[in-house]
C-alpha cells in the first residue's frame, strides 16, 4: 500500500513564525529532530502572509519543493496525504493533542482563569488557519518542557522516545517547530535534500535562458523594505541577529554586528558589486559578467544599477512581477550571489548554493576597515 501506517509515530508542526526564511530554518531544524526521534516528519504548508488579507495562507510543501530527495535522509508524508489516508486510523479526532514546551496564555484569557493551563495552539493567526486547513482541533494540550531539541549535543532523543512512546503518542503535534532560529549549524547540510520542484526550476531555468543575456550573471539580495528598516534597529544591542551566524559565526568567532551588515549604503553596494565583477573578469576572463539579477523586497535600485554598470555593458534584470520563490531560485543558480548577512531569505540562498560549491559573498562583509 502506498500510505502505511509508521509503527515508530509522526511527528507535525505548525510552522508558525515568520516568513519562508524563517520556515526554511525551522523546517530543516525539524527534520533533523524527526530523524533523530525516528518518527515520520509529516511535511506542513508553508506558511504565507498577504497584504489586506486577515488569515495566513497554506501553500501545499510540494508546491516549492520536491517530497521525493527528503526520502533519501528521513522517511516524510505531506499533510495532505497523512490527514487524509492516515489519520482516522493513526490520530482519530479524539485523541488529538498539541504539544508546547509551557502553558500558552489564549488572548482573550483573565488573569485568574480557572480553567487548566494549555497550549491554545490554534489561538490567533496563523495558529487557527493552519490546523484549520485540515479540519483538526485539539481535545488536550501536553507539556513537554524541559525536554528540547538539540538532539546533536546531548541524549535527549532518547528522552523524548522514553517519554512519549509511538504506541501512547502516535503523533506528536507541536504549536511551533521543533527547531531553533538561526538553522542549528550541524544542519545546514540538511539542505541538499530541498531540491526545488519542477515548476519553479524550470521558470527559473527560462528567466535564465530568455531574459538575461548569455554569459556569466550575479544576483543580488537587496534586502531594504520599511520593516528590515526597523528589525535592523536591533543590530544596536545584540550579539546575534536573525542569520548574522551564517557570516559572523555561531560563536561571533568572525566579528560582532555592525549597522551596513543589516543595511549596506547603496555607495557601498555598488562598489562592491563593481569590485566582484572586475574580480571576476581577472580570474575567469572566458565567463565574464554580462548581467545582474536583483531579487528585493523593496527597493531593487534598478536604474542606480543600471548607471553604474553601464560602462561595463551589464545589464541589470528583475523579475517583472513579486515572486519570492522565483527569486530565491534564480538567486540559487546565479554564477556570484551576494546577499544580506541578516537575513534567512539570504540564508536560504547561501545554503542552497553551498551545497553546490557556488560562490557567495555578503555585504559589506568583512567589515571596510578589516579588508
Ligand atoms: O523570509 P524571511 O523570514 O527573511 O522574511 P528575513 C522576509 C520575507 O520578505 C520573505 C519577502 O519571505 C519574502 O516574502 N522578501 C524578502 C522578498 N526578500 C525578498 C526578495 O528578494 N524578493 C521577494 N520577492 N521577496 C526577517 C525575519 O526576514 O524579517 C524576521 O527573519 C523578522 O523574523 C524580520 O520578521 C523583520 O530573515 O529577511
């Protein structure tokens, strides 16, 4: 039968912080803790946000990403296809419970509620849209504090399946992913097994092909909207922030935060972006740079781009309408990719590339003065 029942469980999540970045961090997170918990990772919808609209939208996994390749590291199912050929055997709608570390006040509770604690996973947006998406409520909540996630640095895999075994607790549903943000770096690597699906590589392939000039292409990551503005305020009083690890290091071993990791000047962007071109015209002068592709948020400074590489008859591209998923794959086949230190979205790229041994750099990383 294609869909067997799992003896040893699955394992589901609402991935219900932030934006794909952040989701993609969390999912590879999971993955790793479902492996390690040899439970089926039931693969979630991705989680979006629309202007004007008041509920998330779920877009299926497997619209932006292949099931097949995640096979070859762990055994998963869509949440299509478990809720609707498994879980009235494996998870009746009686015995649905959610999972979260501690009580979680509901939004409307008063202070002093009688009624017992519990993890209110479906309070709020996008909480209720997600589980609502496959028509599942919760009839208890189970706290599973202090049991964690780092499963490579201590036995607590072990301590998960001792506590909850597959035959008590045939699925274990948690509020949030079972995973850290930033991406634990022992699993970066997990990226390999994200291969994107047919539909976005071979638009990216065409956008390739069709609208940039033949030869060798740089993308860029210009991340610059109103609320990167503001989360780069941060920078201020943290030692960390967001994806600062993937250049700084876990251990802020490369340096600490500085104000143009978050938000590059645009001098400072063009500079280096003209520095890499000419870098590349000395080292491989049969692959020139004959155009840049800019994938943004916001501001892709297009006809500053343009005027500065004009010279140099590179032209600069953008896809003609918003689509964050074309971006990242274009952005992922690009011969040089630069992008935001800061940022998942970038972290996304860097990974995905990395597993190809494509170049990338960050900006205005190192810092001026250290160059
Ligand atoms: O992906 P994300 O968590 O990355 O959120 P950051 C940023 C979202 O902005 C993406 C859009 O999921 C896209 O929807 N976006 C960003 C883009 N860059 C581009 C781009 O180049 N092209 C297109 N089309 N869309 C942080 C979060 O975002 O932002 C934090 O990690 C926090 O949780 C902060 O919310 C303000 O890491 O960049």
């Amino acid at each position: 039968a294609q869909f067997e029942r799992d003896p040893n469980g699955y394992l589901v999540y609402c991935p219900c912080m932030g934006r794909f970045g952040n989701q993609a961090d969390h999912f590879l997170g999971s993955l790793a803790f479902a492996r390690a918990l040899n439970r089926t990772l039931i693969l979630p919808p991705w989680v979006e946000y629309r202007k004007g609209e008041l509920r998330s939208r779920q877009v299926p996994f497997d619209t932006y990403f292949e099931v097949e390749p995640l096979q070859e590291f762990h055994r998963v199912i869509l949440m299509s296809d478990f809720m609707s050929h498994l879980a009235d055997e494996v998870w009746p709608a009686s015995e649905r419970v959610s999972f979260c570390y501690m009580e979680r006040k509901s939004l409307q509770q008063e202070k002093n509620d009688p009624n017992a604690p519990n993890c209110h996973a479906k309070d709020g947006n996008p909480f209720g849209p997600f589980w609502d998406t496959y028509n599942i409520d919760f009839v208890a909540s189970e706290f599973y504090g202090p049991l964690h996630f780092d499963v490579h640095h201590s036995a607590i895999a072990t301590k998960w399946q001792q506590s909850y075994t597959a035959d008590k607790w045939p699925v274990l549903a948690f509020t949030g992913a079972p995973a850290s943000f930033p991406v634990q770096l022992e699993n970066r690597v997990l990226q390999k097994y994200l291969k994107w699906s047919p539909r976005y590589r071979e638009a990216a392939r065409e956008f390739i092909r069709n609208v940039l000039p033949r030869g060798a292409f740089v993308g860029l990551h210009l991340r610059n909207g109103i609320d990167w503005v503001r989360a780069c305020e941060h920078i201020k009083d943290s030692q960390q922030l967001f994806a600062s690890p993937q250049c700084l290091g876990y251990k802020n071993e490369r340096g600490e935060l500085y104000t143009e990791l978050c938000m590059p000047t645009k001098e400072a962007i063009v500079r280096q972006l003209k520095r890499i071109i000419k870098n590349v015209r000395q080292s491989q002068p049969k692959n020139e740079v004959k155009s840049v592709f800019v994938a943004s948020d916001a501001n892709h400074m297009i006809s500053e781009l343009s005027n500065a590489l004009s010279r140099m008859d590179i032209s600069v591209h953008k896809l003609p309408e918003d689509d964050p998923y074309l971006d990242l794959a274009i952005l992922g086949q690009s011969n040089h990719f630069i992008g935001n230190c800061i940022s998942s979205y970038s972290a996304f790229v860097k990974r995905e590339r990395d597993t190809h041994g494509f170049p990338s750099y960050f900006w205005s990383f190192p810092k001026e003065k250290e160059r």
